[in-house]
C-alpha cells in the first residue's frame, strides 16, 4: 500500500515536473554533503584528502542547530521534494541519524537518497536502525558505492576489505528493512569498467538496484580534482560503452512496460559513454532553478560540477541568498549554456523535464519489440 502511495506521488511528480516550468520559486532537490570526513582513498575522488591536509577545515562544518535554522527559517525551502545526503562519509557524522530525522520530519512528503561508501557496518546499522524506526522506508533510497569485484573495488577505493564492508552494510541495512530501495553505485573508471556486468549480475543475485556513471573527467571542486584525470583511451571508453549497453539490456528486461517508458536513468546511461567521447551540453539545464548543492559549510551552488558559489545561508539565510543577484547570474550563465556536465545526481533532474526521454524510450522499446532500426538500438 506504502509502496503504491509512493509510485503515484513520483508518476504524479514526474508529470508536473515535464508540465510545468523551471522556477526557481519551485525547487525540487537538494544534494547536501554533510560532511567532507571519509574513510576511504578513492583513486577518482579527492575528498579524503581534505581535512587530512587541512584539518582545521574540519571545525567549519555546519552544527545540527545551523542546519536546522537554515531550513526552518526559509521560505523557498518549504517544499523540497527529494534530498540527496552524500558525503565525504554521512555516517562519519555523529549527528547524522539526527540530522536525517530532522529532515524526515521537516519534509514528511519528501524522499530521500543516503550514499555511503558503507566502510563501518556496525555504525551504518546502528543509525540506521534509528532512522527506519522513525520513517516509512519507501521514502529512502540507499545507495552503496561499489566499483568491482572484491580486488578491484578495494584498489579503488584504496581501502583493503572495502568490498566485504560494503556487503556487509548492503546485507545489515536488508536486515534492518526488507522493503528499503538498495541501490549499488557504480563508478566508472579505465580499471574497473571490464567488471560492470559482473557487479550488475552480482547486484541482480542479491535483489539490489545498481546506477552508474562515469567518474568526473576535469576540474572538480567537489571532488577536490584539479586538472584532467581517469585519462581514457577511445577503444576503452569503446568497450566500457557496450558494457554499459549490456547493463541497460539487463535492466529493461526486467522492466514492465511502464518502467521502460517513463524511466529516465536509461535516457542518461545511454548519454554517459557519448559525453565522455564529446563533452558538451547537451539538453537545458535547471540546476540552480530548480536544485541546488550544500556543502558541510553551508555555502550554496548550483550543483556539484560548477564551481560558482552563490552564497553561505549559513552566513546570510538561504533565501537572500537564493534571491540574490548573483544567484540571477548564475542562472542565466547556465541557460546560456555556458557549462556543461553528465551526472547522475545533477543530469537527471534536468532530463526528468524533457519529454524528449519519454519519447526515445518509446521510440527504442517500439524498435526492439518489431526488431527494426539500428544493430546498436536493437543490442540496447
Ligand atoms: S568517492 Fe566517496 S568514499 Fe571515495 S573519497 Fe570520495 S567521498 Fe570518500
Ligand atoms: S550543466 Fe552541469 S555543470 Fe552546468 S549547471 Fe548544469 S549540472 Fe552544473
């Protein structure tokens, strides 16, 4: 019953959000790292190095109380629909499971993500277990990051036993509630992305959801990245794309008819191998209107990718901050498209108000069902 009421909200949220324009007075998802603490040393991501280099950096990080008035103070926050937490580590927060239910409860209609890299299982459960006894797990997705099997996700994440604690969490967190979306996150690099369909096999045995993306190929303030990095060769980033195929053919088997149709993870999986080929913008994009980034600070971007801070609402309260000026400059920078990404977590919220995913789903699943078009549609 739980799980019906939240597949009708987000059919009815996907079609507001095709319906309806962009505003900025509407904003729909917030991605909000709670802290830059973590645990791991992934080879694509820089984070970890943060507070080891700088550990005064730490003492800057938002307090509960911070959070929570910069929330309940705004008025343009009121109706958030969907929260990513990422870290850094979320659980490396000892405040995390309080700053969740505050979140919980501030926005009973909404729904949420957890990434965890799921290093510390018996943490992970015991906030958990506090979270799952406060909400109705249909409101939570879960997402563990694994990139490979057991050898390579380790040398990934630059941890030894990381694969074995990343299972563990995925298997606690099931214990804990059956009914909870787990989603394994998979991050393509040029060293793991020859096991993609062996993580996806694995993820489809144990009853897991899978995502993935290509890691970030330039400059990133987030992941601390300075200059071009995971160089890849054109017949890698060739083979790692019929990969990525393969894992789209899985999953659209698995689809009802619906599902293929109104999904708009496949629209971006199709995408990512081609903007790793040619960057460059490729539909409008609203972050910054309709979705925002936070860091542990409580300083405002548009997203994750663009390195253009538009305030603190720590400092200033997010609303003077979201109706500032600046943040109009902004906004219109990006309309001008004057940048460009493929994320999943910055990407999909754009596409998800393009009808034009609905309709190549359907062009795609017409195809395939009468066997026409394309050696490469028909293999999708
Ligand atoms: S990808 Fe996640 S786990 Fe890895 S260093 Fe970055 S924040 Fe830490
Ligand atoms: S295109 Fe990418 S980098 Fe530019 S604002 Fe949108 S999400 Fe950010």
């Amino acid at each position: 019953m739980r799980g019906n009421a939240s597949t009708i909200l987000k059919g009815f949220r996907l079609a507001s959000g095709i319906l309806t324009a962009p505003s900025p007075k509407k904003i729909k998802k917030l991605t909000f790292a709670v802290t830059y603490m973590c645990n791991c040393e992934c080879t694509m991501c820089h984070i970890w190095k943060k507070y080891r280099e700088n550990s005064a950096l730490q003492k800057g990080e938002m307090n509960l109380e911070q959070i929570e008035k910069i929330f309940l103070n705004s008025m343009a926050l009121r109706k958030v629909e969907k929260i990513s937490f990422i870290g850094g580590e979320p659980f490396l927060r000892k405040d995390f499971a309080e700053i969740f239910l505050f979140f919980s409860r501030h926005y009973p209609y909404s729904i949420f993500d957890i990434t965890t890299n799921g290093q510390n299982p018996a943490l992970i459960k015991e906030n958990m277990a506090k979270i799952f006894s406060a909400i109705d797990p249909s409101r939570l997705n879960f997402l563990v990051s694994l990139d490979g099997l057991r050898e390579t996700h380790d040398k990934v994440r630059g941890r030894a036993g990381a694969f074995e604690a990343a299972e563990e969490t995925l298997n606690q967190v099931r214990e804990l509630s059956p009914s909870v979306r787990l989603i394994i996150s998979f991050t393509l690099v040029p060293w793991n992305y020859r096991e993609l369909l062996e993580v996806y096999y694995y993820a489809q045995s144990r009853g897991f959801s899978m995502t993935m993306r290509f890691a970030e190929m330039n400059d990133s303030f987030y992941y601390g990245i300075h200059g071009p990095r995971n160089g890849w060769k054109v017949e890698e980033l060739s083979e790692a794309e019929r990969r990525v195929f393969k894992v789209i053919g899985e999953i659209q088997k698995r689809r009802g008819l619906l599902g293929k149709i109104v999904n708009s993870d496949i629209f971006f999986f199709e995408k990512m191998a081609d903007y790793m080929f040619l960057p460059r913008r490729t539909l409008n994009c609203y972050s910054g209107t309709h979705s925002f980034f936070m860091d542990p600070y409580g300083m405002v971007y548009p997203c994750l990718s663009l390195d253009r801070r538009i305030g603190s609402a720590l400092d200033n309260g997010f609303d003077s901050v979201w109706n500032s000026p600046k943040a109009a400059e902004i906004r219109k920078s990006i309309a001008k498209g004057n940048c460009h990404c493929w994320t999943d977590c910055e990407s999909l919220p754009s596409i998800q108000r393009h009808a034009k995913f609905i309709s190549s789903n359907l062009k795609k699943h017409i195809s395939r069902t009468f066997s026409f078009g394309s050696r490469k549609a028909r293999e999708r």
